[in-house]
C-alpha cells in the first residue's frame, strides 16, 4: 500500500516562502525533517517526509488553526503526471491502492488566474471520477467525514490528498468568501468580518459579540471596522485624527476622538479592542501589550503590517515577544494569528484574556 508522506497546504500566491520557512521551522521543533516544495506564485507549498514515512502524525501536530500562512492542509501522496487522453485511470488507481475512503470529493485549483482555465476540466471530470470511485468503494457514506481533494495545478499534473473533520478549512481552496456590506465605509471591513469567523464559533457570537459591548477602534478613520463593532450593537469608541464617515457618526453609537492611537487610554475596562494601524509590528505588539497587560480590553483583534522579507521570521518573532511580555506580567492569554483571505501584505491576530 502507498504511503501519503507529504503535506500539502495552500496558501495566498506569493506567500509560499513564508509558509514553507513557517512549515520548515514547525516541523523542526517536532524533531520531523521535510524537505519543502515552494515555487513563487504557485499558491501552495509541498512539505516531504521521506518515502515510506507517513504524514498522518505530522498533520496532527500542526493544527491547520496553528499555521498562520496556510489556508488548507492535507495529507498527500506526491504529485501525479497525467497522460491527457486518461487523466481518470491514474487517480482511481491511487485512490484505490491508497484504501482511502471519504464521504465527499472536492476538486480544487491553486486562487490564481492560470488555474482558473482548469475549471472546464474539472466539472467535465466530476460525474466520472465520483462514479469510478462509488463502484471501488472508496467514495461512500459514514466515512468518518474525511474528504478528497484532488487538487489540479495544471492540466495534466494533479495531487490527491484528504482532509479530516475539525483540522482542515471547510471552505472551497480555504477561502472564506464575505459579501461586501455596501454600508460599510470601506472594503476594509471585510477583514474584521473574516477574523470574526476564523476566530470565534459562531454559536458564541451572540455571548462574544453581544448588544451593548464597549469597543475601541485604533486607527478607525474612515470607519471599516467601526462599522462591524456597531453593526453587532456595539458602543465605539473611534480613535482616529483623520475623518469619520457621516453616515456611520450619525447613528450616536459612535464616540470619535482625533487622538494618537498609540497614546490614547480607555475611560473603563472594554469588551473589544480593535486595531488596523499601519505602522511597524514591533510597535504595534508593544502597544498590544501595554493594553493587555493592564486588561483594558477582554478580547482583541490586529493586524500586523508585514515587510516584504522574512514575514514568518518577523511574525514569529513578534508573537514571541508578545507570549513573553504576557507571561512575564502573570496575564493568561489565548493568542491565535492568521494570513486571512482578506489580508493582503498583513496578518491578523486575535488575543482573548482568560481572566
């Protein structure tokens, strides 16, 4: 029987040495060696056991929740060259020699704009290879909710891999899709929404994000983020020297005060601390901290303006320092960090206190 020895995890194209440095390191502090396979602007990144050595074991130990590049992680037998007159014979033919079986099939493309060609493959491939597999017994009912990813990066080359319930992303190539509220005052809001969703269950919302919360929004102008506090019932206090949207002031749930984010402090204690602030990390974590350490805010949320180099280097670091200033002052806290679908040259950061 083959044996799935790699790790295939997608991510935004561009990204991929972040998140092969990120996978690399990982793996390092497990005692794995993987040999990563990251070409640029792929939108995914190969991580390799050697032959015969399962990656099951691996992809337990890197929650997909702990990864902050990776939008979607699999278990994966490497790559397949297809001959174009039979693509179908050898994918069966693996699934089958595999014993996989899984209650559900997605067929995927890396979120570029050459992948998007393959979309014709894939929909004239779908009732086929379902078939094929329902008759080997493979695709079938109770399962386990394990599912098959055939993942196509070009025409005639396809990797397959599966993904569990509760360590995998339950959206199409990892991407949460948001409708853009029209409302809102700037597509940046977007990003907030998406963090909500990768970072809160939703059967939480209504005790998390209730009616009635006190929120702070550093850098607010001209509003993207304030708009989703107040969308939730929440009262806003918005730190920005720039200007507000009329609209979004206009609805009284919303105190803005032109001062420096970076020195303002809160009249109480607040629910929700938000921050989109473009400046250097190390700054933006020393001003996370302070508000922290000193429990002005329960829960936050921020984003960390990345350089163009090292950015699993400078994310690890800052995080770091983050845990170790937090430890350092006695204050217990669940810090969570990710390359949302959203974010562009950034991450985002959610940090609960557990007290």
């Amino acid at each position: 029987m083959n044996v799935p020895n790699e790790l295939l995890c997608y991510c935004r194209p561009g990204f991929e040495p972040d998140l092969a440095a990120e996978l690399l390191h990982r793996g390092g502090q497990l005692g794995i060696d993987g040999v990563d396979h990251a070409e640029r602007h792929s939108g995914f990144v190969r991580y390799a056991l050697p032959p015969g050595q399962a990656a099951n074991e691996l992809h337990r130990g890197l929650p997909l929740t702990s990864l902050v590049f990776a939008r979607q992680s699999l278990v994966a037998f490497p790559p397949l060259s297809l001959d174009r007159n039979d693509r179908l014979s050898p994918i069966v033919s693996q699934v089958v020699e595999s014993g996989w079986s899984f209650e559900t099939l997605w067929q995927e493309t890396p979120d570029t704009n050459e992948a998007k060609a393959l979309s014709g493959l894939m929909k004239a491939l779908k009732r086929p290879l379902e078939s094929s597999l329902k008759k080997r017994g493979a695709l079938r009912r109770k399962a386990g909710g394990r599912r098959l990813h055939v993942w196509w990066s070009d025409g005639d080359c396809v990797q397959l891999g599966i993904s569990f319930p509760g360590n995998r992303s339950e959206e199409p190539g990892g991407i949460r899709r948001l409708r853009f509220p029209h409302a809102a005052p700037s597509r940046s809001t977007l990003k907030l929404e998406e963090a909500w969703h990768e970072f809160i269950p939703i059967d939480q919302w209504q005790e998390r994000l209730a009616v009635g919360m006190q929120a702070a929004d550093l850098g607010a102008a001209p509003g993207g983020w304030t708009w989703q506090l107040v969308n939730r019932g929440m009262q806003v206090y918005a730190i920005d020297n720039g200007p507000m949207n009329p609209a979004l002031m206009a609805g009284g749930m919303v105190e803005h005060l032109r001062e420096d984010g970076f020195a303002w402090a809160p009249p109480m204690r607040l629910d929700w601390l938000v921050c989109d602030i473009v400046d250097q990390p190390s700054r933006v974590i020393d001003m996370m901290a302070r508000w922290l350490v000193k429990r002005w805010c329960r829960e936050a949320v921020f984003n960390l303006k990345l350089p163009m180099k090292q950015r699993w280097r400078a994310v690890h670091e800052g995080l770091s320092r983050l845990e170790l200033m937090l430890a350092d002052a006695g204050v217990g806290a669940d810090i969570s960090c990710r390359h949302l679908y959203h974010d562009r040259e950034e991450v985002t950061v959610h940090v609960r206190l557990r007290d």
